[in-house]
C-alpha cells in the first residue's frame, strides 16, 4: 500500500469555505476515481501565523493504482482546487510506502 499525503496551509478566510469543499465535492471525486480504497482528513498541530493547516491522506492499494490516479485524473482535480482557492493556500504532496498495518 501507498499513501498519497496532501499537506496544505490556508488563509484562515478560506479555511471553511474549502473544508466544506474538500468533504463534499474533492475527496469523493478522488474516491470515485476508484484508485484509492480510503482517504483522511486530519488538521496539523502547530504554531500558524494567520493560516490553518490540513493532511490529506489518500490510501492506494498498489503503486500502478497511484500512478494511474496521477496521469489520468490529478491534473484535472488539482487544477479545480487551485482555480476556486488561486492565492490563498500553500501545498507539498509526499508520498509514504506502508510498511505494516495495525488495527
């Protein structure tokens, strides 16, 4: 398994607007792309000088299931996100290879 982390900063005078955004309309367009079997949203802990940050965290089965999501449907959906907030957030993707899981 693989996991897509998505770490994002925002101005504060987004930061509900594009949480609403992320829980209805970008985090179930990328599930129904089918290539990710889960996905979280967790809020990052730490000194912010006038932004709130956000982990988004995609699970992919396979490497060849992140691989597909990038080339055929990432530039689509991140292209979305940066026309509705253009200005108003800062992003780093990383990219973390499971190793065990624990339930």
């Amino acid at each position: 398994m693989v996991v897509y982390n998505v770490t994002i900063s925002l101005d504060v005078s987004v930061a509900e607007d594009w949480l609403t955004w992320m829980r209805e309309t970008h985090i179930p367009d990328v599930m129904a792309t089918g290539h990710f079997r889960d996905s979280k949203i967790c809020r990052v802990h730490g000194e912010e000088e006038g932004g709130v940050t956000y982990a988004i965290m995609y699970t992919a089965i396979s490497q060849e299931d992140l691989d597909t999501y990038q080339e055929k449907h990432s530039p689509r959906l991140q292209q979305e996100h940066t026309e509705k907030f253009q200005g108003k957030f800062a992003s780093f993707r990383t990219l973390l290879s499971v190793l065990q899981e624990f339930k």
